[in-house]
C-alpha cells in the first residue's frame, strides 16, 4: 500500500491472468476477496478481461509526488446530492444518509482521501448519454458527489437512495441498487473502486458482478448496515458503510480503473 494506504489494482503484482486463475504471486486471502478480472457471467468482462498476465509498472517520483486535486476544490455542498443539482429543487425519491470510515489493514484511519460517489436516481436512471432505460431523468438530480475523509477516516453523504435498473447483461438482467465509491489517495495511481449495496435485497443473489467476489463474507461487506443512529429525524434513513484497504476484512474491489 502506498500513499496513506490507499492502493490500485492495476498494474500490480497482485492481479489475476486473463483466465480468472490466481498467478503464484497473487495471495490466497485476495483471491477470495477480490473479483477475477475475468468472470464470463459478467459478459463484458470476457471482452476486457487482460489475455496476459499483467506487467508491474514502477512508479516514478513524479506519480508519486504530481497534483490529483485541490482540498481547497472540495465543498461541503459536494456531499450533499440532493443539493448539488443545477436546478436547485429537491429530487424525487427517499432521502439517505450514508457515512462510514476509510481505514487501513490495522484500522488506522485514512485521512483526507478523496471519496467520489455516483449513483442512478431513484427511478434507475443514470444521467449519462448511455443509459436510455425507460424510466424518467430528475432535473435536480445529477447523482454525483465527493468529499474527504475527515482526521477519523469518515467520509459522509446525504443522497437519494437509487433505484434498480436493467443492464442487458443477460435475460431479464436487473443491477440491484448501489452506490459507486471512490477513493484516491496523495496519487492518481492510488485509485480504488467499489460498490455499495443495500442490505436485504433480493437482487443481490442473481447479479454477477455481486457474485464474482468468490468469499461470501467478503460479499457481505458490499453491504451497507442500516444505522438507526445515523438515521435523522424528519430528515432521513441513514447507512454505514466501512472501506477497508487491506487485511483480513479487506473491501471488495473493482478491476483498475
Ligand atoms: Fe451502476
């Protein structure tokens, strides 16, 4: 891990060869946790998954040292998605909370990390030229955000909670609901990608991309916890979710982006 343990996928030592095999050098604890870059369920991944075993490239100074982002950019009103529309109304759908504390393998936290969120509005459409699902775009909705981790690790959100959508993968394909996350580091090569889902839903169990993680445990760990403490009164229903950079409750993590 590198640059307040924030770490990549790509490039490194630990990933997996284009037949979704684990190489010698890839450990045993993430082969369990961290999806194959090839999973032929996930169709698309057949197309992009790597055909050789990937090439360790050395980072130079200037990858480690380079400008990602201001801190200063980086407004309090970026966390708030249901504030951040261009519109300035409020968007349609149930109001959430989601908070959690970005931590490294021995549970320190991880401190001014950028997290980055994306999501489909409630209806299950993503404000992008390439979802054409059939279901209605909201004006004051634009289902993106940022923050940073504060000194304890935490990152919080208030968003709308989305909606499933169809995503052609196979028959009657159906992503459940879940919120993309970001996380850099002090480096662009320091990016991390995951997804958040909800607890008890019934779409989980027939979607690839969920089930490519081979551990159930660390499935689980996909999964928001409903927090009755961080749910507000009048206000919204709120949900915890941990990201863990390394170790034995290591988050689940997306293919190098
Ligand atoms: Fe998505």
């Amino acid at each position: 891990m590198t640059n307040q343990g924030v770490g990549t996928r790509t490039g490194s030592p630990a990933s997996g060869p284009a037949d979704g095999q684990a190489p010698s050098r890839r450990s045993v604890l993430d082969r369990l946790v961290q999806p194959a870059y090839l999973y032929p369920p996930y169709k698309s991944t057949v197309l992009r998954g790597p055909k050789h075993p990937l090439v360790p490239l050395p980072h130079n100074l200037s990858d480690l040292t380079g400008p990602v982002y201001g801190e200063s950019d980086v407004t309090q009103f970026d966390s708030d998605l249901t504030r951040n529309a261009v519109n300035g109304g409020e968007p349609l759908g149930e109001r959430i909370i989601v908070t959690g504390r970005v931590l490294d393998e021995r549970g320190r936290p991880v401190r001014s990390a950028l997290i980055e969120v994306w999501q489909a509005n409630s209806a299950g459409r993503y404000v992008h030229k390439g979802d054409q699902h059939d279901a209605p775009l909201d004006p004051n909705f634009l289902g993106a955000g940022r923050c940073l981790t504060n000194d304890e690790g935490r990152y919080t959100f208030t968003t709308i909670r989305p909606g499933a959508y169809p995503w052609r993968n196979h028959a009657n394909a159906w992503r459940p609901p879940h919120i993309h996350l970001s996380v850099f580091g002090r480096a662009f090569h320091s990016r991390l990608v995951t997804q958040m889902y909800f607890p008890g839903d019934p779409l989980l169990a027939f979607d690839p991309i969920y089930q490519s993680i081979p551990d159930d445990a660390a499935r689980q760990r996909l999964i928001s916890h409903y927090d009755h403490d961080v749910t507000t009164p009048e206000w919204a229903l709120g949900y915890r979710f941990d990201i863990v950079l390394g170790g034995g409750l290591e988050t689940p993590f997306e293919e190098g982006h």
